[in-house]
C-alpha cells in the first residue's frame, strides 16, 4: 500500500479512484504518564510517554484507513492529512484521512 501526502505517487499512474477514506481512534492520558508529565512540567523536556501514545495512535489511526482503502481495492491513498483534537477532559483523537486510489 503506498501512502503520500501528495497528489499522486511517483512513477505511477492513477488507474482507479474509489473515493474518500479514513481512520481515527481516541485516546487517554494514562495516570502514570500524568505524574511524569507533571514532573517534567517543572524541569522541562520531552513528555516522552505521551509522544509514544500519539505515535501509538497515529499508526493505529493510519492501519484503519489503510484497511478501508483495502477493502475497496486501493492500492494507494494519496493527499493524506492529519488531525487531532480534544473529544474529552484527558482524551484526544487521532484522524487521519486521504484519497484511495488503485495505481499501475
């Protein structure tokens, strides 16, 4: 499956479009990585444990869009782009969305 955030994939011509897909999935802040969090607030640096949860996210996010391209027989989604947002006090989304396409 090819995935690119540009309009079509390199050396490849678009044979088949099949239309918008997507892929998202929410996530909480997990208590241990709070307290971390609040440590880290008073020295500063990364907020390691929460890079490793929206990267979590991200993927999972990205392997469910991946799966509905798929299942309409893309082998290629293109234009991808990134969202997040807050659905709830310690809860964030994750969306991710993009053109399926089937290329030759």
């Amino acid at each position: 499956m090819f995935i690119t955030n540009v309009q079509s994939v390199p050396g490849k011509t678009i044979v088949d479009h099949f239309g918008l897909v997507s892929g998202s999935t929410v996530r909480a802040k997990h208590i241990g990585r709070d307290i971390m969090a609040s440590f880290k607030n008073i020295v500063g640096g990364e907020l390691k444990g929460y890079s490793e949860l929206l990267d979590e996210a991200r993927k999972q996010a990205t392997e469910r869009m991946t799966d509905q391209a798929k299942s309409l027989g893309a082998n290629a989604v293109i234009n991808v782009r990134y969202s997040t947002s807050s659905v709830a006090q310690g809860a964030s989304e994750i969306y991710v969305y993009g053109t399926a396409v089937r290329v030759e």
